[in-house]
C-alpha cells in the first residue's frame, strides 16, 4: 500500500478534512460527500458534509451547513443531529450496542440521503507482548505480537491501527486492512515491520466493521493503488441517493503495552 492510502483511511475515519490525495475520481457535477462514523461505547458521533466535485479534491469542497441529519436509535426512533460547525454535524456522546442496524439519513435541497451499517459484535484484542530481536535484518529492538480471538461461526473484517507514544503511525505497514479470509487475519501475528525501544508506549485498535464498509475500504485502496492504470471509478459507497461517501458503525477494542 502507498502512503497515500494510509492518509485517506487515518483522514476517514477521524473525520479529517485535510486534503490527501491528487487523483480526479469521475469528475462531473458537484456531488454530495458524507463521512459518518458510529463506535461502540460512549463516543462523539460525527458527520461531515461537503460538497464537490471530485471526491478527492478537498480544494474544491465546500462544507453544508442546511442539512437536516438523524440517526436512528436504539429504541427505533430518529435522534436529529445538529450543526456545530461548517459541515459538521455532531451528537457529543453516542453509545453505538454491537449487533444493532443504525441508520443515517440525511436531507440537503429537498433530497435525502440514506445508509444503514450494522455495528459487529465485539473481537477483542487479548493481549500484546513484546521481544527482543537483534538478527541484523534493520535496527535491533522490540518486536510486538498481537494476539485476538477470531469467532468461526461470522465473517469479520478488520482494520487495525499502531499508535507509539500518543502518535497515530501513517506508515502504510502499519495499518492493517483484512478480514478472516485474509493471510493477515491469524489469530495470533506481528505485521506491523517496526521494532521498539525501552519506554515506548504502544497502543493496537482492532475495528470491527460490516461487509459494506469493509467493501468501501477495500475499493478505496484499490483505487488508490492503481493511479498508474485506468481512470479509476469512485469507492463503493453504502448510501442511498447519489451521494459519495461512506457510514459505517465500528465495534472497537484496544490495548495498551509500555516496554519495560
């Protein structure tokens, strides 16, 4: 994977508006681009509408500001989700449950966007260990080994995230894009190809997604791995109506390592 992917995946799912790449996907008319995440606990549900008129041309985006936004809630109801700031329309805590369907919707100019994403049970993250390693093939330090549980009766797909010392890694290598069909998925591996010293604080995300979202990814990165081939087509979305974009309910889970 090229940096680039690393940026746009980091950019998605913390709501950056940073611009990330420079590739013009299906240039036409101005488009709507929503960006929606819901995490499983108590956490800010954030969405981000803009404008424009390539998906990957953050200079040419401009932020929403009269759109009405709802996410549907547990009881089945429709909770409204107000502006905050340009474009941003937020819930300060909202606690997705693991095995529910939530569903945004979303109305600009007399149209309405819809998506649904159903949030996986959780898979979490059993332990971190650490050793040793000086064998003359890079620097010597620590290597960390991760290790999950992967449930056999459901497909899962994943994305798994490196932070050291409160700095989210946007290396490529160091963010895992797979599912359980995937060489990556053993329940038991180190993948991220970087060694560690004494006193480093380390972090692992393990994110639970749907099939939809996991597609979503999954075609972004083809995209933007393929900029020396045909002119690509726009990332798979899961919403309704013409929009760009994606929303998707992530299930989380995270563990901490400092090595002694």
């Amino acid at each position: 994977m090229k940096n680039i992917l690393t940026l746009a995946i980091i950019s998605i799912l913390f709501g950056s508006c940073t611009k990330v790449v420079n590739i013009n996907l299906e240039e036409a008319d101005k488009k709507i681009v929503i960006e929606a995440n819901v995490y499983n606990g108590e956490q800010p549900f954030l969405v981000n509408i803009k404008r424009s008129t390539d998906y990957y041309g953050r200079e040419n985006e401009l932020p929403i500001n009269n759109a009405e936004v709802s996410i549907s809630t547990d009881n089945g109801g429709y909770l409204p989700v107000p502006l905050i700031e340009n474009g941003i329309y937020a819930i300060h805590s909202f606690s997705g449950l693991p095995g529910h369907t939530y569903a945004l919707r979303v109305r600009v100019d007399g149209k309405e966007y819809t998506a649904q994403s159903t949030m996986p049970y959780n898979v979490t993250i059993d332990s971190l260990t650490y050793r040793y390693k000086d064998d003359g093939l890079g620097e010597a330090g620590y290597e960390l080994s991760y290790r999950y549980t992967d449930p056999k009766d459901q497909e899962n797909n994943y994305l798994m995230l490196l932070t050291v010392n409160d700095t989210l890694l946007s290396n490529p290598m160091y963010i895992l894009l797979f599912n359980d069909k995937d060489v990556f998925s053993n329940a038991e591996g180190n993948n991220f190809y970087k060694r560690f010293k004494k006193g480093d604080k380390i972090s692992v995300d393990l994110r639970g997604m749907d099939n939809n979202v996991y597609l979503y990814f999954k075609t972004l990165r083809e995209i933007l791995t393929n900029q020396n081939g045909p002119a690509p087509a726009n990332p798979v979305t899961n919403i309704q109506g013409g929009a760009l974009g994606y929303f998707g309910a992530f299930n989380t889970s995270r563990k901490e390592i400092t090595i002694q």
